[in-house]
C-alpha cells in the first residue's frame, strides 16, 4: 500500500483507536500452487496488549475452502478499509485554475495488518476464543459462555476451526488531502458537509482532525 508522508498515521496510537471501532474485515491468505489467493470477510477481535504488535482472534466455519491454504502458508494479511468518499475533481482545484481543471480522488482510512496465522482446534481453546469475541462485540453481556459439553454452544465447537492472527507488521493510512491548501481543504470539507452522503461525515471528521499533521518540506 502506497502510503505517502501527508497520509501516514500521527502514531501507533491514531491507527490503534481507528481500528478498536472498525472490527469486519477481509483476512487475504495465499492460495495452493496454481490457485488464486482467498480473501474471507470476517468480524474479528484486535487485542493492542498482546504481543508487539497486538493479536487477532476471529473463527470460521470447518467446511471453509481457504484451510488447505492457509495452514500450508500462515502468513496472511487481514484489510481493513472504511470511512470512504468520493471527491469531485471542481472539489480539488487549486487556486487560481479553473475548476474543472481540478482532479477527482478517493478519501479512506485504511488499515493492514501482516499477520502469522495459527489455527486453533482444540475444543476448550476454541470456546476461550469465542468468548473473546463476543466480549468485544458484546460487553454488555446477554449470551451463554461458550464451554466443551455444555449447551447451548458446546454440541457447535465441532463445526468450527479458531484463528489466532500474531501480528507481525502494520501498514495504516489517512488519505484525506493532507497535503493540500488551507483554501482547498475549506472547499473540499464544506463540499462534503453539503453533500452528506454515506461516508461524508466520517471522510469530514477524518479531514478536519488531521489538518496540521504534515508539513510541506517537512
């Protein structure tokens, strides 16, 4: 992922916080020899306090096609990509240069997270990975623990195969005109606050929080 200065992240911190509230992704594994490479959506758990780089856990169901790959290469990729706009090009011209001169462009915050996979079966780990999950998406509660032989989730442990991602490396980016003048962003942010559409106000905040992060010469 081409991550130019005016798009990088402040600190781990900024990506940290961003990810904590954008748990769905795609997990990408390479494929068997002559095989295309599987990219599985899937909600996940991102713990920051395991490891360097965090932990992810996540599962899926046992007939998934994607395990031969995955356990002959573990090393995977899960994306994460939202908070996405669509900027018109007269939004983006520079002073002084007619506006349809301007240049169209994508706004999104992106996270990628390289990661070493290790596939879980055992059956008590599998229900300690579940109820991390669903302490995550769940905290207020409401749902039986997951445990081996008990009902309601124990007779299921068996149609399901855990994930848990080591991360390795991140890749993060903020690409929303970073880089462009005071008057430009003006333009581009009160386009977006007029417009209003899916994306619009999450891409607005994005800009508008992140002004003052790169310095032309820098």
């Amino acid at each position: 992922m081409l991550i130019r200065p005016w798009d990088a992240p402040r600190d781990e911190a900024e990506w940290q916080h961003w990810l904590s509230a954008h748990d769905f992704g795609q997990l990408a594994v390479n494929g068997l020899p002559g095989e295309p490479p599987h990219v599985q959506p899937l909600h996940f758990a991102y713990e920051p306090e395991r490891g360097e780089h965090g932990e992810v856990v996540t599962h899926l169901a046992r007939p998934n096609p994607l395990w031969p790959a995955l356990e002959a290469c573990p090393d995977v990729l899960l994306s994460v990509v939202d908070d996405y706009a669509y900027v018109p090009g007269p939004w983006q011209a520079p002073p002084d240069t007619p506006p349809e001169h301007g240049v169209p462009t994508s706004f999104y915050a992106a996270v990628q997270l390289r990661c070493r996979a290790q596939v879980v079966d055992d059956p008590a780990q599998k229900a300690e990975l579940l109820n991390r999950q669903v302490d995550h998406f769940q905290p207020e509660g409401g749902s039986a623990r997951a445990a081996v032989g008990e009902e309601p989730y124990g007779r299921m442990l068996s149609g399901i195969r855990g994930l848990v991602l080591q991360v390795i490396d991140v890749e993060a980016k903020f690409k929303y005109a970073g880089h462009k003048p005071e008057d430009v962003q003006d333009r581009i942010v009160a386009g977006l606050a007029e417009r209003g559409g899916v994306g619009d106000t999450a891409a607005r905040e994005h800009q508008v929080r992140r002004r003052g992060v790169w310095t032309p010469g820098r």
